[in-house]
C-alpha cells in the first residue's frame, strides 16, 4: 500500500484507478488485486465483523450467488479487519469458499485507502466497488441495505463488463 486514500467516509470515486493491496486470505495465503489485472473484473466486498448477524447473513448471500459472480469471469474479495484466524473460523463454520481478506495489520491500512474506513467502530463500513478488468472502479455503493442489497447489482456490473 502506499499513499493515502480519499477523506474517511467518502470512498473512492467511480473512474479512478482502485488502490493496489496484498492482504491474506483465511488460509494464510496472500492475495494481491493487481494479480487480476488483464484477467479478471474484481468485486470488493468491504463488510465490519466476522460471525455477526448481519455480515453472516451478507455472506451467505454471495456464497448463494457465487456462480452467478464467476460466470461472468470474476473475482470476488470480501475484506474486514478480522484477524486470518477468525476469517478461517468463521469460513469454516459457514461454509465461505470465497477468498475473506484480512486487513487486521496494519489495522484498516486498505479500509483507509478506499475511504470506507469507520474510525469509532474500527471496522470497515459497509461498502461494494466493482472494478474492472483494467483495475479501474466502474462502480460503488456504501452503507447499503445488506439484506440482497447490491449484489444482485454487483452480478449486474459484473456483466456488463465480461
């Protein structure tokens, strides 16, 4: 990571280049966004707490869809500032089989650079950027409704750039 994102709370603008990141994934591997550059369009998926009510519901969703996600050859990376272990806890109890990305530590770095970054709860809000194939985000929603909220729209983006 370098540099810094746009003002907390603001997010990134539709059209700009989406800030490159290497975090880990439940299983300890590192996953980095400019690895699907020229191959795949990419679905962030910021959301707050591992295990909570909400977000265990949100996920539940995108496991749900996920076909739906990779038939239009994309990636999707759901990111939270749980620690990796949590992330392979909660998977393994809920069956994600989706990559769930650890911005533990530093704490919020990538959060902060997408401008998604809720400093009182210390925890993403709840924010979803497609970005193209190009690495540029061709769409955006943030504190959004998580019940189906914007991923039937996400698969609808997805689309439409495949």
């Amino acid at each position: 990571m370098s540099g810094q994102g746009p003002t907390a709370g603001e997010g990134l603008p539709v059209g700009s280049v989406a800030p490159d990141f290497s975090l880990r994934d439940q299983f300890g591997q590192d996953v980095r966004l400019s690895e699907f550059r020229g191959r795949k369009a990419v679905a962030l998926v910021f959301y707050p707490f591992a295990f909570s009510g909400v977000c265990t519901g949100e996920m539940a969703g995108i496991r749900q869809r996920l076909a739906s996600f990779l038939t239009f050859d994309t990636e999707i990376l759901a990111i939270s500032c749980d620690p990796v272990y949590a992330l392979r806890a909660w998977a393994d109890q809920d069956g994600l089989n989706f990559p769930l990305l650890s911005d533990f530590w530093p704490h919020g770095e990538v959060t902060r650079a997408y401008g998604v970054f809720d400093e009182v709860r210390g925890a993403p809000r709840r924010s979803s950027y497609t970005v193209d194939k190009e690495g540029i985000v061709r769409w955006a929603v943030h504190n959004a409704n998580p019940e189906g909220r914007d991923l039937d729209e996400h698969v609808a983006r997805l689309q439409a750039l495949a």
